[in-house]
C-alpha cells in the first residue's frame, strides 16, 4: 500500500478545537476517496491520508480487508462485494448513497408517438444502445418492440455512436448527468463527459429520465469498514453514517450473497426508507432467455439482511435457478 493523497479536514467548530488525529483510509483507488473526502472536510478533526493498492488486485476488497486486519490502514472504503466482513472487522460507517439514476439520450429524430406506452417518445422498432444485459431486459419488459445493442465502454462510446445515426436512443450512466431539479429530467452534465463527445454535439439532445431502471446492486454506495476492537475510528465514522444507507448495504449485499457470483452481473437492486420508517428491497434479474424476474419485500430496517436473503430466495424460486 503506498500513500497517494494527504489531506487535513477543518476542524469542529467548538469552544476548544478537537485534536486532529491522522486517519488512515484504505481505497480500491484513489478515485474512490473523493466522495469521502467530501465528508471528512465537513467537520470531522482528523488528517486523512488516503492508501491505495500499488496495482490493480483482483481481489481489491480482500487486500483492504488485509491492510485493515494488519495494521497498515485504520480504516477501509469498500463496496458491497466487501461484504461479509471477515472476523476481526466492523462496519462503522455507510455515507449517504451517490446518484445512481441512469437516462435515455434521444437521436434528433426521434419524435413522440400517439398510442400510450411506455417510453412513448421512441418510435415501434427503436433501436437502443445499453452498456448491460441488466439494463437490456429492464427496457425489453417495458417494450418488448426495441432492438439492443451492447456498446461496452463509458457514455462516450454510446453516445458518439448515437450521434453517428447507429442507434434512436442510448443509456446514460448517473456519472455523466446532473439533476438540477428533482422534479425534472436530468441534464447530460458536460464538466464530467469525455471532451471528445463535447465535439459532437450532444449537449442539446432531449434526455428522459428512467426512475424505475434499477442499478447494480451496491451502486452509489461505500461502505467504511474499521477493525472491531478501534473504538475511537468507530466512533469517529459514526457521524457520517446514513441509516437509509446502511440497511440498503445491509440488504442488497445479502441479496447479492445469496444469489452467488454466477448472477450477480445480471442483477439490479434498489433498497429505499419506506415513509413510515420501514425497508423496501426491490430487484430485477436479467434471465439468458431475454426476459427478465422482478420481485420486492419489505420489513424492518433491523431485518435488512433477512430480508435481503428472503428476496433473493424469491427469484430463485420464480425461476432463476434455472
């Protein structure tokens, strides 16, 4: 692990300033420091040195987890793969979850159709560029009349291809959006895309908004991980954990588990505070057949795990197994 970025967070305000300690933060890369950073530089009293992996290891969580076990880090930002965490380490921490709405860019030729649909401003036939077989059996159970393709990459791909006359519509990832208002459609954000698709242009295609598309399961969350014996590190990080946040780790990562690798990349998940303070689990599974499984339960914040295992067992009864 070798240091890559020091920062000192401002401290409390408070009649006598906290002394600021040094943190150390495990990441998978120093990319992923950024959101925490954020947080630490609203208040908290302590120096943050960020470490990341010199390479790139397969197994970025195990090395963190590692680190952590060993001494080298005082505490570790993983995603839900993260979990279960080994013997030894706690969870202290889940900060509140990152945009994760993603968005269908429109051609200029696309123009609203009279029938009442789903997706009523892409023409019968449509065809729709998505990064995910996920993504792709999402928009097919809405209209089973779009053409796919899979276009891997980032949003410039899917986009330049848009803007060459390949594709009617094309997925956009939260990375590459801003909402500037919640009641509205988001907005392509241009300080974020790649400067070549700036050149196309892009910025003035209609962008609709896709609430209901789930995510990858864990997507927008990072969860902060400490050794269980650090009582003050717990202590610390408790102040930047997010209750909605956490049960959503808590379930999703259990469904994710119980599914087992071999499905995971065709799942999407979404846990969300219910009004009256309960959980609400929601996941979609991509089948090799096209089509797509689509379940949720709900329950007690406290139960997050339960009921993440419980969900998982729904779709593997309703057909997932095979």
């Amino acid at each position: 692990m070798s240091a890559t970025l020091a920062r000192t967070a401002a401290p409390a305000r408070s009649a006598v300033p906290a002394p600021v300690v040094p943190l150390r933060i495990g990441v998978a890369g120093p990319e992923a420091a950024s959101p925490l950073l954020a947080a630490f530089g609203a208040g908290l009293p302590c120096r943050v040195i960020v470490h990341a992996p010199t390479g790139a290891p397969a197994d970025a969580a195990g090395a963190l987890h590692d680190a952590l076990r060993a001494e080298r880090i005082d505490c570790a930002v993983l995603g839900i793969d993260g979990l279960p965490l080994p013997a030894g380490l706690a969870l202290a921490a889940v900060p509140r979850r990152a945009e994760t709405r993603a968005a269908l860019v429109l051609a200029p030729s696309c123009r609203p159709e009279r029938r009442a649909r789903p997706l009523p401003s892409l023409p019968a036939g449509a065809r729709v560029a998505v990064r995910s077989a996920r993504q792709r059996a999402q928009l097919a159970s809405w209209r089973p009349d779009l053409r796919f393709g899979l276009v891997g990459g980032g949003d410039a791909e899917r986009l330049a291809r848009l803007r060459g006359g390949d594709f009617a519509a094309a997925l956009v990832g939260p990375a590459g959006l801003r909402h500037p208002d919640l009641a509205g459609p988001p907005l392509l954000d241009p300080s974020v895309l790649d400067p070549s698709v700036l050149d196309l242009p892009v910025l003035d295609l209609p962008v609709l908004d896709l609430p209901e598309l789930l995510p990858e399961a864990g997507a927008g969350l990072s969860l902060i991980a400490v050794r269980a014996g650090d009582a003050a590190t717990r202590a610390l990080l408790r102040r930047l954990d997010d209750a909605g946040a956490h049960a959503a780790a808590l379930a999703e990562a259990a469904l994710r588990e119980r599914l087992g690798p071999a499905l995971a990349g065709c799942l999407g998940a979404r846990a969300g505070l219910l009004p009256d303070g309960g959980l609400r689990l929601e996941a979609v599974l991509a089948l090799p057949s096209g089509g797509c499984l689509r379940r949720a339960v709900q329950g007690d914040v406290a139960e997050a795990a339960r009921l993440g295992a419980a969900l998982a067992a729904r779709l593997l009864d309703g057909g997932a197994r095979d």
